[in-house]
C-alpha cells in the first residue's frame, strides 16, 4: 500500500471517531434508488457495523493527459452515503442493462429477476442490495463474496 492510499486511509478513520476500517474494496460501477449513477463507481469500507460508501471526481485523461473540459460540463459534486448491515434485507444478481433501466425510471424495481445459471456467463452482472424500508442500490462489485461475508 502505498503512502498516499494509507493517509487516505488514516484520514478516513480519523473521521469516524478513529474507528478501525474492517473492510474495504472499490465497487466498479454504481447506482442508486435515487437516479445516481457513477460509471466509475464508489470506494466502499466498513466501520463497525455500518458500510459507507463514495465517489471520488475523475478528471479527463487522454493516454494520461489532462483533457480540457467544454464549460457547458455539469460541475463534479461529490457523493457519500452509508447503511447498516442490519437494515439489509436482501441481495441478488442482477443484469446491470436492468439496474439501468431501473434506476432511470423505465422499469420497476419489483419486477426485477436474480441471474440464474448461463445468464450469468453472458450478462454484465450488479448486486442489487434491497433494504428493509424498501431503498435500494446497486454495485459491481469486485468481490461479491467477500462483501456477503463482511456484511454477516
């Protein structure tokens, strides 16, 4: 780890009271009950027995160059969010074109089916993490079982 992550690390902490982070991974893509998408996903840890979740502002590159942004570009505005293990109802696997669908509003959250079998192998894939007041988000997660044993 390097010096830069380990003071983002410490920093993080610090914020939560000097807590210990006792999970941490980065969710490639996410989205939300609330119409938010992040295509280049969230930073995702857990302290004591509540997930937070943020994002973090991607500038554009090209071949690591910084690339001018047009002025009529919607400014960057950070988003954070947690929820507690216990207010987790339930998870599953769904197609990532679905949780698309879903959160702009298209298709109904309800009607929402877990990928089975062969589907899998074809389709982009997101955990769906449904919470006891009915909310909702979705992540891609790196480590789908790894999440499942940190939120037990």
């Amino acid at each position: 780890m390097d010096d830069e992550t380990k003071s983002f690390l410490e920093e993080l902490e610090k914020k939560h009271d000097d807590k210990k982070i006792t999970y941490k991974t980065y969710a490639t893509w996410f989205g939300s009950g609330e119409g938010i998408i992040r295509q280049f996903g969230v930073f995702l840890y857990k302290i004591d027995n509540i997930f937070y979740y943020e994002d973090f502002e991607r500038k554009p590159q090209f071949f690591g160059l910084p690339i001018k942004i047009g002025k009529n570009k919607t400014p960057y505005v950070k988003y954070e969010n947690s929820f507690e293990t216990d207010k987790v109802d339930n998870i599953m696997e769904v197609s990532k074109s679905s949780a698309e669908n879903v959160i702009r509003g298209s298709f109904s959250s309800e009607k929402l089916k877990q990928i089975k079998g062969l589907s899998k192998i074809f389709t982009q894939t997101v955990s769906m993490i449904r919470f006891t007041d009915g909310k909702y988000i979705f992540l891609e997660l790196m480590d789908k079982g790894e999440f499942e044993k940190a939120l037990n």
